[in-house]
C-alpha cells in the first residue's frame, strides 16, 4: 500500500526541518540514503557539552505531523536514570519552547540541555523532570513469552533462599511460585495458598536459588547476564545447575533457574521497592530472563481503590451459563472476596459462542470450571460451587432422602451472601429463589435475555421494598389502566421468528443470539449487585429503579436503549406476601 508520509499530507516538510537544526547550528546531518530507500526521517551527528561530543541520532515518527515527537537516542551518553539501555534519552521535561509538535531543532536542544544539567546542576533537573519513577525493570530484555508469577512473595529483610515453582510449560518456562524458602537471617517458609496452588500448579516442579543484591544488576540483555553471571556469582550458578542435573533423569530437559532481588524504584520517584530478576540457564548452556510477574493482594486496589469494600463482600451467581459465567467473571475482576456458584450442567460445544469458557473445558461441570477461573482472576477470593437444579430433585448424584436436606443446605448458603444473582433464565428455579429472597430478606437480581438475545431484563428485588420474580408476572398480567401510577413493565424486545437449539442429550433447549448482547446484560447486573453490597452514594450508590428493560435492538430500531421503572409488591404474590 503506497501510504503518504508526514511530510506528503501535511504542511510540514523534511526541507523544514533540516533548515531549522541547520540554523540552530547544531552538528546534525539527514541520512539522505535512509529517507529514500525506506521512508525514514533520520538526522545522524553529535550532542555538545563544551569540548564534549557524544554520538546520537533524531529518529522522527510516522505520526510526526499528528503530534508524535521525534526522539534522541545516544547510546554512549551517561545520563542517570534519563537514558534507557539502548540509549533513548528522556525529553519528557517542562522546558525549552512549546512547539507542537516538537522539532527536531527541539529534541537535540533539549537532549543538549539535559546533558549539561545532569552535569553541572542535578538539582534543577530533579526539579524539571517527569514526577514519575524509572523501574530499571523496564529495561530488561526478557524472553518473550516467559512468566514466572509470584504471588505475596514478601522477602524484606531476608538476604537469600530458595524458590520453589510449579511449571506449565518448560519452552517457554511459565509458572508459578509454590513456595518461598528464607535460609538467612532466620529459617522462614511461606507457603502460597490452596486456592491459587490448584489453578497455577503445572507439571513440573523446579527449585531455584535466589540472592539479594546491594543495588541494580548490571543486567539488561542476554550477553550482559551471561558475563555477571560468569565474573560475579558462579558459585550460585554452579548450585543451580546441579540441582536441574539431579532432575534430568526424568525431565532431560530441565533447565537451571537462579534469582536475585533487588532495589528498584516505584511505585513512585525515589521510593525503592524489592523487584526480581530471573536468569535461565538451559542444559546446552543457552541464557535466557524469564519475566517475572509479582502479584500483592493489595494491587487490585490501586486500580480501583472505589470497590475495596468488595473485598469482604459475599455474592452468589445462579447458573453460570452464558450471562452468568460473564457476571461470576466481572464479580471476579472487580474483587468480590467470596463467590458461590450453583448450576447442575457440563460445558458442551455450543457454549463456546457465548460462554466464559471454551473448548478446553469440555465436559467439565460449569460450576468447576468457572470457579477455576475465577481464582486465576482474583487468586485473594474464595470460591465455592454447588452442583445442583434449585428447586428440583435433580441435585447431581445425590440419593432421593438427601434432596431436603441438600436443599435446605443452599436455602441458607444463599440466605448468607450480600446478593444473589439468578441467571438461570427459568421459571420455575427463578420463583423458587424468590422465595428464597422473601425468606431471608436477600437482595436477588434476577436477570435474563430475551430470544435471539434483543433484549434483556433486570429485576432487583428487594424484600418488602420491591417486586420479585412473581409479581413481575402479576404486573404483567395486570391491565395497565389498573397499575398505580408510575408502576410501568416495558416489554422486552425478542426476534421476531424464534428459533430453539438443543444439544444432543440435553435436556433444556436454548435460543439463538450472540454473547456480546449478553456482555451487556451482564455488566448491567453486575453493576446492579456491586451498589447493592457497597450501597456508596458517591461512586456505586443501590440501585434507585426496581426493573430496568433493556433493548439492543428491534425491527425498526436499532438503536441501544434502557427503560428504568419502579416495580412495587404486587398486591396479589403469595411469595411476598406470605
């Protein structure tokens, strides 16, 4: 595709540029051959400071005339912090001109100045840099595809020990720590919880050493890990290898795996935290740098510090199909400390166009599945999951005289959460668990999607306050002219030429519809039960309507749209009304 560059469909022009570093006198030339074989804006030449000069090149972007600014890179320059390992100089500071975008004049002016302030006055350039921290972290040059994930690995104060991982996948080495061992100053281990050992546990078990560094290692590619390793800490290296040897029986191609930690900077300017650096060392020699991924159980909350009163919040999801495997999974995300799940059904093929999951989870009950996905998501949370058809016999393999009793079981496991959802999108189970609701006095949000997925509803009823699942019937059923004023039932948009889909052997059929009109659904009803158990009028208040009517589409419109009602106890349900 023949593109036109910046300088062809703007009033900016390579001549432009080249005139003004040539008139600021700068030592800089445009590599002509570059710009006509590859389309490339390159100046090549020198930054000066007195008799100094340091090699750098302006590298000018293809969105240049879009407000991208051209940048330096000195490879040889020393400059602190202000330099990346590749030598990408940082000119993110509040001074010179404000021209936009800026020149190339510009950038070398600026790369100038900053090599005479980290020279002669580092006090005003703390002044004027970026308020942000520079983790040397960044700079590493991991192997791609690698992730050692390390969950609450807290070692402050502890100067070596052993690490101790459960590996998924040996090329490219993926895992998770299992466990952490401290031998100096005291003997300590910790031991990761149950919850995240079952979801990232792989086959393969590998120990590694690890060492605390003084400062930042002078790593940041393959052949400088290989010389540090070398010159600095063979004997580590050594320990590491022989324990990957005593594994090769079995596992030929274990390699050695040696960690160090140290201080970096963040989570802001001039504050230090402990980081990880990993180094792989495979049985033909080969180097690599796992990248490691450190997790802390309050790191969610830095994201979104409005919801951390989740974190002790209990919610239940019934049927985690396709709306309710969306909904567990936004619960999830959002920091929900605890999740029940109860459904009775396997994942089968046909899921997949609208499930959480896929294919690699045929067969497995739902419950099971979601809830292993769930702690992959928040590995802080606990799940729990039930097997079972609310309100019917069919409980899984439980024998008839334990029906009652398993029932009563869920009554009072749904009665203590802060909110249930009811996805099952039937009948007879939303009834039973608006019983339920009247019974304990739990706010439910019963909430389905109408045929060929054009609509959806979302009832939240609140005992005593609002209506349930029966007397969103009785509403229905009522004349409009016999409603109290302000009590409205939109109806739902469904496709006009419904369509039921059954999976061989099963025993409820399903409609057609895609699952992003369900996202919509689900995050409507997440939303709904975060104000319920955070009730924040500030950022996530309860909710202020009782039904709300959602429509995605129709035959004449198209357009998205939601109806928001006031839905009071029916004067005629026996289930709230007792």
């Amino acid at each position: 595709m023949n593109r036109a560059r910046w300088w062809e469909r703007s009033d900016l022009t390579v001549e432009g540029q080249v005139e003004a570093i040539r008139g600021a006198e700068f030592e800089f030339e445009l590599d002509e051959e570059l710009l006509r074989f590859a389309g490339v804006v390159v100046f090549r030449g020198q930054l000066r400071l007195e008799d100094g000069r340091s090699h750098a090149q302006v590298v000018y972007p293809p969105g240049f005339d879009l407000g991208e600014h051209p940048v330096v890179i000195a490879p040889a320059l020393d400059v602190g912090r202000h330099r990346s390992p590749n030598g990408l100089l940082c000119l993110d500071h509040s001074i010179l001109g404000e021209s936009e975008p800026m020149s190339g004049a510009e950038a070398i002016e600026r790369a100038e100045r900053l090599w005479w302030l980290w020279e002669n006055d580092r006090a005003q350039l703390s002044v004027e840099e970026a308020d942000a921290p520079d983790p040397w972290a960044n700079y590493i040059d991991h192997t791609p595809a690698t992730s050692l994930t390390m969950i609450d690995a807290h070692v402050e104060g502890a100067e070596r020990g052993y690490l101790h991982f459960g590996l998924t996948s040996l090329y490219p080495l993926r895992g998770a720590l299992q466990k952490l061992r401290v031998t100096h100053p005291a003997a300590t281990t910790v031991e990761i919880p149950v919850e995240v050992n079952a979801v990232l546990r792989g086959q393969f078990e590998l120990t590694a050493p690890w060492l605390r560094l003084a400062a930042r290692p002078p790593v940041a590619d393959l052949a400088g890990a290989v010389r540090w390793l070398h010159s600095e800490h063979r004997a580590l290296t050594d320990r590491a290898i022989r324990h990957a040897e005593a594994l090769r029986a079995e596992h030929p191609e274990m390699p050695a795996l040696i960690a160090f930690v140290y201080p970096d900077e963040g989570p802001d300017r001039e504050e230090t935290h402990d980081a990880w650096l990993f180094v792989l060392v495979r049985p033909n020699r080969q180097i690599e740098l796992p990248r490691p991924f450190i997790l802390s159980s309050n790191e969610r909350w830095l994201r979104q510090p409005q919801l951390k009163g989740l974190a002790t919040a209990k919610a239940a999801v019934v049927g985690v199909g396709a709306l309710g495997s969306q909904v567990a999974d936004l619960l999830a995300r959002a920091g929900v400390g605890e999740i029940v799940l109860i459904d009775n059904d396997i994942v089968t093929p046909g899921n997949r166009t609208r499930h959480e999951l896929d294919l690699g989870e045929l067969g497995r009950p739902k419950t099971l599945a979601v809830a292993d996905r769930l702690r992959r998501v928040n590995p802080w949370m606990s799940v729990s999951t039930q097997e079972a058809r609310i309100g019917t016999p069919f409980l899984g393999g439980v024998t008839l005289g334990d029906v009652q009793r398993l029932d009563d079981e869920i009554a009072a496991l749904l009665g203590g959460c802060d909110v249930v959802i009811n996805a099952t999108a039937n009948s007879t189970a939303s009834s039973y668990l608006s019983a339920i609701a009247a019974e304990s006095a739990t706010p439910t949000i019963h909430s389905y999607v109408s045929a060929g997925a054009w609509g959806a509803r979302l009832l939240v009823q609140r005992s005593g306050r609002s209506a349930c699942w029966d007397c969103l019937a009785w509403w229905q059923a009522t004349p409009q002219e016999e409603r109290p004023e302000g009590v409205g039932v939109p109806d739902v948009s469904e496709e006009h030429a419904r369509a039921v889909v059954m999976e061989r052997g099963c025993a409820d059929p399903t409609f057609t519809g895609p699952g992003f009109e369900l996202a919509a659904a689900a995050s409507a009803a997440t939303r709904s039960a975060v104000g319920l158990m955070l009730d924040d009028d500030r950022y996530y208040p309860s909710p202020d309507f009782d039904l709300a009517t959602l429509r995605f589409r129709g035959i004449d419109d198209q357009r998205a749209a939601t109806d928001y009602s006031s839905l009071p106890v029916h004067p005629g349900c026996t289930t709230c009304r007792g």
